[in-house]
C-alpha cells in the first residue's frame, strides 16, 4: 500500500511473514523419528552378543533420543525469544518512523 507521497504506509511495512510448517512436514517427520528408532531397536535386538550388551545400547539409543528432545527445545526456545525481540525492536522502530515527521520545523 503506497501513499500519495511515495512513501510505504507503516501498516504496510509491518507485515511480517513467517513460514509455517504443515501437517505433511510434521506427520513426515514423526514417521520418519519412528523408523530410525524401530530400525535401531530392531538393529539391537538382533545383535549377536549377551542382553547386558544389548541393555547397554538400548540404553545409549534412550539417552540419545531424549538429548535430542532436550536439544531441539532449547533450539526452538532461543530462536523464539529472538523472534520476540525482534518484534518488539521492529515496534519501536515503527512507531519512530510513523512519529517522525521529516518536514517539521526542528526547535
């Protein structure tokens, strides 16, 4: 939306676009977590060594997974209060650029 003077309006500016993800990407996702995890136990059941070997790589592939877990919630978490900075830095500046008048006579 442009105004008669040339300028963006500052609603204009204000959009923000931000990718989704849809419920193909997350049902692929799910999927595809569930075989490697089926494809590993599957790996360590048929393993030829005694159970304790076999509790000790299960263990390790339990332990790998909730670290996963654990990692891509702190990912997630930083990348989300970045975005909430952002947003509020980009409000400021919004609301500068929409009081700023630059044909005001300067006091």
């Amino acid at each position: 939306m442009v105004r008669s003077s040339g300028w963006p309006h500052p609603r204009a500016m204000a959009l923000n676009v931000t990718p989704h993800q849809t419920a193909g990407f997350y049902a692929q996702a799910a999927i595809s977590f569930g075989a490697s995890v089926l494809g590993v136990l599957t790996g360590i059941v048929y393993l030829p060594v005694d159970g304790w070997m076999r509790g000790f790589l299960a263990l390790g592939l339990l332990y790998v997974v909730t670290s996963t877990f654990t990692l891509a919630k702190c990912v997630r978490d930083q990348h989300e209060s970045s975005q909430v900075v952002h947003r509020v830095d980009e409000a400021r500046l919004e609301r500068f650029l929409a009081e700023h008048d630059p044909f005001a006579a300067r006091t």
